[in-house]
C-alpha cells in the first residue's frame, strides 16, 4: 500500500467547480445558503484574484448567531470567519 502525498494548494486550485466558494465581501447569508444547497459544512473564502484568505465553517456561523440577536443578518463572511 503506498501513500499519496497530495499538496492541499493544488487540491484548491483546482475546486472551483466543487468546493462552494465566496469572496471575503459576500453576506454571511449567502455563504450559509451556499453551504446548505451544497451540502457541506464549510465554504472556502477566496478574494477574486484567487488568493485564498482561509475557510468558513458551520461552526463559525452558529457562534454567530448564539452570541447575536440578529445572527449573521448584515455580516460580511469576513465579519464571521475567524483567522
């Protein structure tokens, strides 16, 4: 049995049509949309050059919206995901 050693930057750069992404500027909304119509419980956060600026997870919302009455209505994905 061999192991496969695959460099997770050649993994992202080739997800756009599979991993759900949006931009550090889109609505939180819109990024928990996306994870539910995909279902997947995270969306990877890319600006639109491509640079990735890191990952926004399920987990990351439901802090949100424990902590704030208005959950994540009027937030930014950067407003939300933690670095």
């Amino acid at each position: 049995m061999s192991l496969v050693s695959i460099d997770i930057a050649s993994v992202l750069r080739h997800s756009r049509d599979i991993v759900p992404q949006v931009t550090p500027e889109s609505p939180a909304a819109e990024a928990a949309r996306l994870m539910a119509s995909h279902r997947s419980g995270a969306v990877l956060v890319r600006d639109a050059g491509g640079h990735i600026h890191g990952v926004l997870s399920e987990a990351e919302i439901v802090r949100i919206v424990a902590q704030r009455a208005a959950g994540i209505r009027g937030l930014a994905v950067e407003e939300v995901m933690r670095r």
